[in-house]
C-alpha cells in the first residue's frame, strides 16, 4: 500500500509544485486547501489550478481555523495502513500541526522538534532567530521589537530611519504593511496596516539595509543532517498583497556559498528541527544578511524539483526516519517563473500586459506548465481569460 502524504497550504503554485513532486515519486497525495475570504467576506470556494493535476487522490477545504483543520484531519484523512505523512505549505498549516501533535501523533508523522509540542512555533518568532544567527556567526541587522496591545503601541523615541518593520510571530496573510519606513509618520501607517490583522501583536523594527541581492534557499533536515542543495537567486519580486514573494528568479549551484551554507546548516541543527525548510537572506555590500528561516515549503521550490532535486520525497524520508541523500545537488542554472505571481500583478494593475506575456515567455522552469500533467495549466489559461475580461471591465469603471 503506498503510503499516503497531505498538501496542507494556501496558494496553488506551491502546492501543485510539492503534488507533483511526490506525485512523481509514488506517493498518494491528498490536498487541504485553506480557503481565504474574498472581499465580501465570504470564502472562496472555487476549485483550485492544483485539484486538477492528475496526481490528486482527495481533496478537502477548510477555512484559516486551526481546530477545524485537526477536525478535519481526524474525520477524513484517517485511514488503515502507514501513517500519512502532513505536509505543510503554510506557516499557518505548520502551526496548526505543530501546536497539535499530542491530537495528531496516532494517525500521522509531521516535522517536528524532538516530538515536543509548540516547540516548532516558538522557532517562528523571528527575534529568537536573530539572536541564534548571531551566535553561529550569521550577519543580522539591528532592531528593536515595538508591543501592541489592543491596537496601542509607542515608537521608541531613539529609533533610527529608515527602517523595516515586521512581525515576531508569523500571520496569515501580512504582507500588508511591510516595507521601508523612512520617518516615524510612515512607520506608525505601517504598523496600523499590521495592527487590522492583529491588535496585539509584537512587532520587529530593523535598521533598513540596502538589498543589492534577494536570495532564498530550502533543505531538508533529519536533525543532525542538514541538506541544502542549491540557491535561489531572486531577480522580481511581486507587488500588493503578494509583497516580497518572488515572481522570477534563477536557481543556482551552491559553488561560492559552502561557507555561508555551513552556518545556515549549523543554525538548522540547532533548533534540532527535523522537516523541510526555506531560509531567506540577502547581500548588502560585501556581507551576507540572515533574514529568516520559514519551518515549510517555500513558494519557489519546485525549481528544485525541475532541477532534479526532489525536495518533497526527501522530507517523506526524514519523517519516515530514513537517510537523506546528501549528494543530490543542482548542478546546473535556470530561470523559474511564479504564474501566479505574475498574474495577479497584472490583474491588479502592477504591471502592464506586455510585461505579463514577456515574463510568460522568460522562463527555463514554469510553476505551472508541464506536458505529463497538462490539466493545470490549461486551467490556469481560463483564469487568465478570465482576469482579462475582470481588468477591462474594472478598467471602464474606473476602479483600481
């Protein structure tokens, strides 16, 4: 019987990237989407790109509720056989797993540190990050962390501009907000878009670093083996709601970055994680900057994928307690490109639809398409039919 693993996450590029993945390695695969509102408040229900790929046995909704994704976990997704294997593609789903193994512990295997619940959530507080970075050598900026309770907060007063605000403990959906802040009047509108997501919340103020290079990376680790195969040189990024999340980029060989990967790996070691992960940094001068390391699949990792390096069923093994294979590596660069990045930029006006066809066309690795399973991205042509005759209507309204 094969053994069963669940895509638990919110946007359809990166799942369909991880059911492809495992799908291709033989795993049955079951797909969670969580549903975000749309504009009227109600949830959005309609059938995603990635339901369509022919690598999905099941799939279940649920809306951005912790408890109803264990509910749901238990009532539909038990079954006899091995253990299924979660797969979270979400900081929120991470969480949600993490916070709950003592419920989930009996039907299932999911990343975890030392089988200890929550202990997963507080290595997402990015304050406790830096200071670890710091001890394994890791350049970081500076920064102070500004509480608010109930909507109140005060800017200390010898803060410096410009700066980078952000949130210690991850959100669903707080990209808004984020960005450079040049004066205290632009830091306080940055922390009140933060605030609408949560009143109490603690939020940290960097020193703003220029960015003369974004990159990422993802690996997968045992525990005490930490396997990073290649680099992620990030060249856009998108705009709006989907601030900070790249739309194009390069995947590149590690040659050049052993030294810096050593760090990153002794950091991962010692919050003693074991499950895949996505780690965020960037060059400012002549010196690396750790920004911060995600406990889940990131957005771009199907590069790795299409670059021979199978992320996904690497995890599967590390849950399922065997050996990663070290010697797995991207050996060669290419160009990958976020559809869906691209295309909700264009629909929202970022960028013009000559801009739109040309990134369709500047790609070595498509998120999308794929000739053994052609479903999705025929699925994704309709959607962009359809967001085109939405912006020309929008358009002759005059609405942005």
């Amino acid at each position: 019987m094969k053994q069963r693993v669940i895509v638990i996450g919110h946007g359809y590029t990166s799942r369909l990237g991880v059911i492809r993945a495992l799908g291709r390695a033989g795993y049955e695969v079951t797909v969670i989407v969580i549903m975000l509102n749309k504009r009227n408040g109600k949830p959005d229900t309609t059938r995603p790109i990635d339901s369509y790929s022919k690598y999905v046995d099941h799939i279940h909704y649920c809306p951005p509720d912790k408890d109803r994704l264990i509910a749901l976990l238990l009532e539909k997704c038990v079954e006899e056989g091995p253990k299924a294997i979660l797969f979270p593609d979400s900081d929120f789903s991470a969480a949600a797993i993490d916070l709950n193994q003592k419920k989930l512990e009996e039907h299932f295997l999911f990343p975890h540190i030392d089988h200890t619940p929550g202990a997963v959530v507080v290595w997402m507080n990015k304050l406790r990050q830096k200071e670890l970075a710091r001890q394994v050598g890791l350049n970081v900026a500076r920064g102070e962390v500004i509480e608010v309770a109930d909507g109140d907060y005060r800017i200390p007063s010898g803060l410096s501009y410009p700066c980078f605000p952000k949130p210690l403990a991850t959100l669903v959906g707080a990209k808004t907000g984020l960005g450079r802040c040049d004066t205290e009047q632009q830091l306080r509108k940055s922390i009140d878009a933060l605030v609408r997501r949560s009143s109490t919340i603690s939020i940290l103020v960097e020193e703003y670093k220029h960015i003369d290079q974004e990159f990422a990376l993802m690996g997968v680790s045992d525990g005490t083996t930490v396997h990073i195969p290649g680099i992620l040189r990030i060249s856009s990024l998108a705009s709006g709601t989907h601030y900070g999340v790249a739309i194009k980029g390069e995947i590149i060989p590690i040659e050049g970055f052993e030294d810096l990967l050593e760090s990153f790996k002794v950091f991962v070691r010692e919050t003693s994680y074991v499950g895949i992960f996505d780690i965020d940094f960037y060059r400012s001068g002549s010196r690396f900057y750790f920004c911060e390391m995600n406990f889940r699949y990131g957005g771009s990792g199907y590069a790795y994928t299409r670059s021979g390096v199978n992320l996904p069923a690497m995890f599967v093994h590390a849950i399922n307690g065997e050996s990663i294979d070290t010697s797995v590596m991207v050996k060669d660069k290419a160009v990958y490109l976020n559809e869906r990045m691209c295309l909700d930029d264009w629909y929202k006006g970022y960028i013009t639809t000559r801009e739109f066809k040309t990134l369709l066309r500047s790609r070595d690795i498509s998120f999308i398409a794929d000739e053994e399973d052609p479903e999705p991205e025929r699925m994704f042509r309709k959607l962009i039919l359809q967001n085109g005759f939405k912006r020309i209507i929008k358009k002759c309204l005059g609405r942005k």
